[in-house]
C-alpha cells in the first residue's frame, strides 16, 4: 500500500551543532530508500514552522536531539497521544522553544497531526562546528531502520485520516 500523501519525516536540529544534527542525519539515510510519496524535510529554525509542514499530513514522524547527556545515543520513541513529550530535566530539546511546547500548541489550536511518532536521540555535544559523535550517529541508523521496518508498514495499514 502506498502512503503517498500520507507520510512527512522531519528531521529536526542544526546539523553544524555536533548532536543536534541528529534530524538531518536520519532524513540523508532515509533519502536513498524511502517509500515513493514520503515526504523527507528538515528543519533547524523556529519550530513553529512545524504547523504549517504538517498541516496537509496524516501521519508525521520526528526526529530530534535531546540535550540530557546522560546516554548519548539512546532512543526514546514517544506517541504523544499517549504520552507527553518529556519535560526538564528528562529528555528535551536543544532548542528555545522545544518539540513538545509546539505539539500542546498544535493541540490546543486544533493544528495536530491525527498520528504523531517522535524520536528523540540522546546527544551528548552540541558545540558549533562539532561533528555528530560516533553514539549519535550510531542511533541515527537505528532510528532510520526502525522507521523503515516498523513504522512504514503500520502506516500503511491505516486507514486515511478525513480532515
């Protein structure tokens, strides 16, 4: 089943900020083998613009760094209509304004995507100019083999959502 249409991937974070380019890092290795209509973007500015990507979507998928620096490389999946993003000191964004302050405002305007998966990757530097670390980077093709083997085929056997 095709999910054309369906299906936006983005990958969250400034890719010249060592781990926080972790988002970029999984959309280049979904790049060569992703489903025909997936839609791949990344993203490393204000996160509000999230609003707008996801709008015509029914399924979104994120990927983002958390700044914790207690595991550097560990995968949280989280499905925030279960459960809510992490807030500090657990796992959150490196940036201003975090992933999950902008999925409560999505919520409260009535602008959420019908299913959202985030991926947060534990990072441990985050210095301009540094590179991904080999932990991160590591995760980063886990995080696209999971999305790839798990996340796609349960996608598409959803049904379409009306909105």
């Amino acid at each position: 089943m095709s999910l054309s249409g369906r299906l936006l991937i983005i990958g969250l974070g400034n890719p010249d900020r060592g781990d926080d380019g972790v988002g970029a890092l999984v959309i280049q290795e979904l790049g060569g083998w992703h489903p025909p209509g997936v839609q791949l973007i990344t993203r490393s500015g204000d996160p509000l613009a999230l609003l707008d990507d996801w709008a015509s979507f029914n399924a979104v998928i994120c990927i983002d760094a958390a700044a914790t620096e207690a595991r550097p490389g560990r995968i949280h999946r989280i499905d925030p209509a279960i459960e809510p993003l992490p807030q500090p000191p657990l796992p959150t964004s490196s940036h201003a304004l975090g992933l999950a302050d902008t999925i409560e405002l999505a919520r409260v305007l009535g602008r959420a995507p019908p299913h959202l998966i985030v991926y947060a990757i534990e990072g441990h530097c985050f210095d301009s100019g540094a590179p991904v670390t080999p932990a991160v980077a590591a995760a980063a093709t886990q995080v696209a083999l999971l999305i790839t083997t798990q996340e796609w085929p349960a996608l598409a056997r959803m049904p379409p959502t009306n909105g």
